[in-house]
C-alpha cells in the first residue's frame, strides 16, 4: 500500500514539525557547510542560531457555520495545541491568536499559514480560508501595548464570540 501525501508533510499521527527555511548561503535545504562524517550538513542549531517568540494573529472566514461547531471546533484546536492564546469566533469569522517560537519570522509565518489547514480535519474546523496574518516579534508586540495600541492581551484565555 503506497501513501501519498503533501512533499515534507508528517505522517498522521505525528505531532512534531521541524521549521525550515530558504538561508542566505548557499544551501536550500536548512543545511551549510561541508558534510560532516555522517552525509549530514552543519543544522541551524549546530550553529548556535537562536529562535524568537513572535505573537501570531491569525484571521480566517467563509462560508456560516453554526456558532456551536465553531465553537467546539476551535476549542478542539486549542487542547491538541495548547499553545493558542485565544480565539475569538462569529458564524463566519475567526481570529486566532498566540506565541510561536521560530527562527526569524519567515518561519513563524510558515507555520502560521499552515495552522488551519493541517487542522482542518482533525479539530473539524469549518472549510474557511485565510483572509489575514500579523506576525510581529515579542519587542514590538510589547511596545505596542506599552504605547496603548495594538493588539491588546490575550484576555480572558481561551475561546470566545466577537
């Protein structure tokens, strides 16, 4: 039995996800430098790279669905993901907010941008599309709300109507 599935995807049942991105050297595929006695290249990590929090605002619609399946849908994303701060919901918009800890923010938004669809079946989201992504890294996201504008916090945790 042959399984297809999208280039780089997961098989089911797996959790954990490995960011990558294009670099600036010359490797593609997240590694640089000479092969090492192993065939594997020097990682982002062995070169002592460190990842960032970036606050994730992530905005979805289409078409009505009954507030209590949205409602159930996106409370099933937060408990297989408990890192969602909130998200806010109508019949046929969402918002989803939280922290992701990525390398710079190319990944962060790789990642985001793949958030709903690769849940999508798991937490029986409604088939809405992205209509809208901020991500911004934790310096900004703080300055803001320091300066009185912006996203305001994350409160009450959790998910709850417009």
């Amino acid at each position: 039995m042959v399984r297809r599935g999208r280039p780089g995807a997961l098989p089911r049942g797996t959790a954990e996800r490995t960011l990558t991105s294009v670099g600036t050297g010359d490797a593609v595929d997240g590694t640089a430098g000479p092969a090492g006695p192993d065939g594997a290249g020097e990682t982002v990590q062995d070169r002592g790279e460190v990842s960032r929090l970036w606050h994730v605002t992530l905005s979805v619609s289409g078409s009505e669905a009954p507030l209590g399946e949205v409602r159930r849908a996106l409370e099933q994303l937060a408990h297989d993901h408990p890192f969602l701060l909130t998200s806010r919901y109508a019949n046929d918009h969402a918002e989803i907010r939280y922290w992701e800890e990525a390398r710079d923010l190319h990944d962060a938004a790789a990642v985001a941008l793949r958030l709903w669809g690769e849940h999508r079946s798991t937490a029986r989201l409604p088939p809405w599309e992205i209509v809208g992504l901020e991500v911004i890294d934790r310096e900004t996201y703080h300055q803001r709300i320091a300066e009185g504008y912006g996203p305001l916090p994350a409160t009450p945790v959790g998910v709850h109507p417009f």
